[in-house]
C-alpha cells in the first residue's frame, strides 16, 4: 500500500468511525509521499544532532485493546509507543497532538480504536519507555495500568500526568504523520518525583528533583 497509502487508509477509517461528539471533521489533506524536490539539502545526522539541544518531555501513547474479531487475531491485547513528539494544541476547543514515524506498526491499532491516551512519563521511568521503543515486543508484560475513563486505553501507573483522548484529525507531515486528538479527561498522576526529559539522546531531569 505505501506510506501514503496507509495514511490515506488511517483518515478514511476515521471519518467514517462516526466517533459521537466528535467535532466537524477538517478538510481532508492531501496525502503523498515527499517529493524529491522537497528534501532540504540538510544532513539527517546534523538535523539530529541541532534538533537533539531541544529538550522534550517523553510519553507513552496507547490504545485499548481492539474487540475480538478475525481481523484483530493477532492484536490481542493494548497498543502503545515511546514518543517525545507531542504538544498541546488548542485551548478552545481542547487538543493536543503527536507526531507518528509512517512506518510505525503501532499506529495502526491506534487508528482502528479511534482514541488513545498520553502518559506523561515520570523521572523514574527511563526503563519503561525503552521498553515501549522496542518493536514486535509484548510491551505490556509486567506494566502496571488501569483503563483512561472515556477510552479505556490504558493509564500507566507512575506517570506524571494522563491525557485521555478522542482522535480528532490526521494531517501528513514528511514522513511522520501528525495526528490532532479531542481532549475528553486527563489530571495529573502518581509519580514520585517530576518528569523524564530527553535531551542531545539521552534522559535527563530537572534540575533539583
């Protein structure tokens, strides 16, 4: 299908979800692969390396479990990943957004469930979110969680903050796609000590926690 393809896929699945109390869904975007015209003439490692001074909080996104059907077979339980690239969007109506790699095998399930929650990661949670970075692992096994209150994604205990969320829209963006979510709850959680922080490829915390 091709990245495009599955991004043109993940928008068409979503507008025709119906999500109730959704708001009007935004213009479709136009979905295509980049072209080579627009490659900057940067060098991808010093694009990390400059981009890497920012420091960013670190979240663990998921999504619940799909209902069983032959075409969720082998997606048995909860999605989730390891991102960095996440904001707030919009005060009014509430949303916050996520960028996504177009060839992450998570997003998908997330598409399908339509909702999804942000966890904040705490100090303490390094290992955690290396284990949510991994690819093709049960990345569930030994975490603890209970279900967000509007979605049932699940809510990782520990976390600094929770963000439970409806998704709103997806927009293309190189190849990541940028994915808008309708805030339906989110509070602050149980950790014991401030935020994780990654900065120039490493963890890191606030100074004084």
């Amino acid at each position: 299908m091709g990245h495009a393809g599955a991004a043109a896929a993940a928008v068409r699945y979503l507008r025709s979800a119906g999500t109730p109390g959704q708001v009007e869904a935004l213009p479709r975007p136009e979905l295509r692969c980049v072209g080579d015209n627009e490659r900057a003439p940067v060098d991808q490692t010093e694009f990390r390396r400059v981009l890497g001074t920012f420091a960013t909080g670190v979240t663990v996104i998921t999504a619940p479990a799909p209902a069983p059907t032959a075409a969720t077979a082998d997606e048995a339980g909860p999605a989730g990943f390891a991102c960095q690239s996440f904001s707030s969007l919009s005060l009014d109506p509430p949303l916050i957004a996520f960028m996504v790699g177009r060839t992450s095998t998570t997003w998908p399930r997330i598409a399908r469930a339509g909702a999804f929650c942000v966890n904040i990661l705490g100090a303490h949670q390094g290992d955690l979110c290396r284990a949510f970075a991994v690819r093709g692992a049960d990345k569930f096994t030994g975490v603890a969680y209970d279900g967000a209150p509007v979605s049932g994604s699940p809510r990782l205990t520990g976390a600094v903050a929770w963000i439970d969320c409806t998704i709103h829209a997806v927009h293309t963006g190189g190849d990541h796609l940028i994915v808008v979510g309708r805030v339906d709850a989110l509070s602050t959680g149980d950790s014991p000590d401030g935020p994780l922080l990654f900065h120039q490829g490493r963890f890191a915390r606030l100074d004084g926690d």
